[in-house]
C-alpha cells in the first residue's frame, strides 16, 4: 500500500505504525532512485564514505552507516551540489533515457501512480515510434515541471553577500501547496464540527522566506474569507486592526513578538474593535514565550472574544514543502506531512558518532527529505533543539503519529559552531549572520571601529521586539557631521540583514571602552532573558 502522502483526514485516522511503514519505503525509494542518481553532494558523500546506498532500508539506517550529517556550513559552500539535477552524472551528460527511468522507479516504489502511468504510457510510445514527437515533448515538460529551480528561499546567512538559497520547483510548489492547509486544519479543528467558519489574516512579514508564502497559501484554501496583508512596512498596524474588525477576522497567523508588540498592543487601544467569539492564533518564525501569547490572548479576551485556540508552528527555508504544527497551545508539534519529509532527533556520542534519541531524551533537530526536488536535505542538522520526541497517540488530539515537544534555538554562540559550523542570530525572525555584517561594516573606508549590539526596544520587557544597534567610531572626529555615513550603514545593514539598525557615532576611545576594553566585544547580545 505505497502512498505518497496523507490528507488531513487520512492522517487523523492512521496509526504511528502505519505511518512509519510508509514512511520508510518512501525514504528508500528516495535515497535510491532520487538522491543517490541526481544529488551531486550526496552521491559523493556516499561514495567517499563507502556507503552503498541500497543499504539504507529505513531513517535509522543513517545512523547505521554512519552516513556523516550535513551541518550549515556544508551547505552554504555546496548551494548548486544540493539540487537534484538528473541531467548530469558525477559531472557528465546522462542519458535522457537513463533519468527518465530513474523517476519511473521512483514513482512505482513511492506511490506516485499517476505519474508512474504518464510516464510508462509516454516513454512506450517513444520507444515504439507512435506519435514519438508529442510523447517526447510531453516527458520534457514534465521533466522541467520536475526539476526545474522556480523560485527560493533564503535560508542561513553566507559570510558575505546575500543569504543562501534554498530551491524549489514547480512540483515542489504543488506538494507545499497540498500540505500547508494541514497546518491550518491543525489550527481550525477544535471549531470545525460547530460550523464555525474561518475569517482569516496573514500578519507574516512579507519576505523570500518560507513563513509569508506557505501561510498565503493555506489559509487562501482553508478560508471563508481572506484578509492577505504583512506584518509591518506596507500597512500601519492601525489600519491592519481596522480591516480585522471590518471584515470581522477570527484567525491571526504571524510571528509572536510581531503580533504581540505591534498588533495587538494596537488592538488593546481600539476603542471600537469588537473580537468575534471564537478565535484561532497560529504563530511562528520564533520561540513562543508562554507570557506573550497570555498578552494576546488576554487582549482578544477583553475585546469579548470567548475562547482563543493557540498554535505553534515550526518550519525553516530547508524544510522548504512542510512543516509540523501543535494541536493545542499545551501540545506537542505534529508532523503534518510524515510521508514528504521526517523532523528526527539526534544525539552525539563522545566518540563523534551519532545516534537518533530514543523517547524522552531531548537531541538536535535533523531533517530527512522523502519527496520534493530542487533542494534537498538528508541528515541535516537545523540548529534547533526539542525536549523529546514520540510516536504514537498525542495526549492532546486525535492523532497518532509521529511528534515532538519544545522546540528551540541552539542559541549559545559554542554550541551554534558545532552543530552548525557558524554562529547567526535570529533578529525579528531575519537569520543574521552578525560577523559578516560587522566585515562589511568595517569595509567602510570612513570607519575605524564597530560594535554590533542585538537589544530589546524595552529592555525591561524581554518579549519586545528585538532591535539592532551599531556603536561606529568614524576616521574623522567626533562630533562631526555623519549623516550620510549613517545613511550608508544603515542601507547597508538592511541590505544584507532585513534589520534596519540604530547607529550611534562614538568617538574611537569611547567605543574601545564601552565594548570591553581589551576584550573588546565586537557582537553583544543584550537581549534580557524570558524567566
Ligand atoms: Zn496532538
């Protein structure tokens, strides 16, 4: 019973077992005729390690053959190796055929009949010469359909220039297409049999990142009624609130310190914004802290909403077509899409090996793709931390799956190197890659030194939204006119963060000071710690 993936329904009723059978002849068929034939990072990996792809039967074999994991950095100096490219073969041309076949296998062995079928009647009719010129151009457009790069994500940033893409294609737009309304029937379900009806609005900030596109999307196919905008930047939160009202929204998607600070802080103040009786909140991009969702939902509530029903979601750029979502404020985060790709947890044992966790312990989030093409990631290490995992039935919802609990940044700057050979911040739900920007700061000829702060906007308010500040020691002296020089860090800073920074021109000695003096602190963290 080989099955591409699994509606919302279907995952509702389906066992853990079940699920992880699937899953498993799904990874193989992947690893076999995907990734090993057409990823050219991959097929290396494999083969300067001796590993024989038809090994791996299931997830857990990854550990098995020590099949090395693949951190950030090794991503962010391979870009192009990580693509599927089946028109090329350990850097030569491939047989058209060859490829053809490659997918055909694929297809039979992963559940994707209907296109196991275009291709089996297509590729007859080229082999037999019946109306050979139609059947080719066919297999063509399907191929560039397939494997053809149609638009990006940035994921980490690069040490210098733009942040690294992550690829999609056509296809992989269709599967984030099927499996982003999962997140928001996730989020709707508790109402769905009162007949509720969702009145929806996307707060994301609008962004090549996954969060913005993914959450259009969903709820353009989950809503009665959708009210598409951004957080920030096009439209002052003042008027955001009015079109909620007027259009009566009862679904909030966007990024907590966003929401709590900017949109619903204005809200509190909207003497005639009247809250619809039942509400649904889905936040992500950052940690959800358990004291700025009381915030919100205590604004709804005194705004005569009834009941709020909270969830979390977690995705990045490299899980590109996916994401897991909880089913409750207080529960665990749901694999929506186990059959596209797996969310696992990994522990490093002294010996430099790895295991996968068993229940209960905590371990690095590694992310395994089993479908999708452009960019794609077996083994790869995602920076963030989660308290457990399990298998089998949520104690929350329905579903007995695959889940995990807590979800977290790696944050501490040692930690960040190893797991993912660099460190980056996450400034407004933005990856910042800080000791690039302080190099391209210090590229400047006018500066001598800088220091790079991330702070609060309140600094007694450790859920305000996060800001960026420069501390610049200009050439010249001080006082002095540095208008256009602050004009110029701070296009540059946007440029290459997303962040617009503060910046404050010190005098040389001054800043030597106010960073350390001889340990000077080039990157300072100041943000205030949630308790
Ligand atoms: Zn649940």
């Amino acid at each position: 019973m080989a099955k591409s993936t699994f509606t919302f329904q279907e995952l509702k009723r389906t066992n853990h077992r079940e699920i992880k059978e699937i899953q498993d002849k799904k990874f193989r068929a992947f690893i076999r005729y995907q990734v090993w034939p057409n990823h050219p990072y991959y097929r290396k990996l494999f083969k300067d390690n001796n590993i024989d792809p038809y090994n791996i039967t299931c997830i857990e074999d990854w550990a098995k053959y020590k099949v090395p994991l693949v951190k950030k950095i090794d991503y962010r100096e391979n870009l192009q190796k990580f693509v599927l490219n089946p028109s090329e073969v350990d850097g030569k041309p491939r047989e058209s055929s060859e490829a053809i076949s490659n997918l055909m296998k694929y297809s039979n062995e992963s559940g994707h009949k209907d296109l196991a079928k275009f291709i089996r009647n297509n590729g007859a009719k080229v082999k037999l010469g019946i109306g050979k010129a139609g059947a080719t151009a066919r297999l063509k457009e399907r191929a560039t359909y397939q494997f053809s790069p149609l638009q990006f994500w940035f994921s980490s940033g690069r040490a210098s220039g733009l942040p690294s893409p992550v690829f999609l294609t056509r296809y992989d737009n269709d599967l984030l297409y099927k499996n982003c309304v999962k997140v928001g029937q996730m989020a709707i379900d508790p109402y769905v049999e009162s007949g509720w009806e969702c009145s929806s609005m996307n707060l994301f900030p609008y962004a090549p990142h996954l969060g913005w596109h993914a959450v259009n999307l969903g709820l353009k196919q989950l809503s009665k009624f959708y009210v598409a905008t951004s957080a920030g930047g096009a439209i002052p939160s003042e008027r955001l609130v009015e079109l909620a009202g007027l259009f009566k929204v009862n679904s909030f998607a966007g990024m907590p310190s966003y929401l709590r600070n900017r949109f619903f802080r204005t809200m509190k103040e909207a003497n005639d914004y009247q809250a619809p009786e039942k509400n649904v909140l889905l936040l992500a991009g950052e940690k959800i802290y358990e004291p700025a969702v009381d915030d919100m939902v205590g604004t709804l509530e005194e705004k005569g909403a009834k009941e709020v029903h909270v969830v979390g979601g977690y995705a990045s750029s490299e899980s590109k077509i996916s994401f897991a979502v909880q089913c409750d404020r207080h529960g665990p985060y749901h694999n929506v899409s186990p059959l596209m790709l797996a969310f696992e947890l990994i522990k490093f044992n002294d010996d430099g090996t790895y295991d996968f966790v068993s229940d209960d312990e905590s371990g690095h989030m590694c992310l395994f793709h089993l479908d999708g093409t452009g960019t794609v990631f077996e083994g790869f290490l995602l920076g963030d931390v989660a308290s457990h995992q399990e298998k089998g039935k949520c104690p929350h919802c329905e579903f007995d799956g695959p889940f995990f609990w807590d979800i977290g940044r790696t944050n501490d700057a040692q930690a960040q190197m190893d797991i993912m050979g660099m460190s980056e911040k996450k400034i407004k739900g933005a990856t910042v890659n800080l000791t690039a920007l302080r190099e391209m700061i210090l590229s400047i000829s006018q500066i001598e030194e800088v220091q790079i702060e991330v702070a609060k906007e309140d600094m007694s308010d450790p859920y305000s939204m996060d800001i960026l500040n420069l501390y610049v020691a200009p050439r010249g002296p001080v006082p002095g006119d540095y208008n256009s020089l602050i004009l110029e860090i701070q296009k540059t800073t946007k440029t290459n963060t997303e962040v617009t920074p503060g910046v404050t021109i010190i005098g040389f000695e001054e800043l030597v000071e106010r960073a350390g003096g001889m340990k000077f602190m080039e990157i300072i963290d100041n943000r205030p710690k949630p308790a």
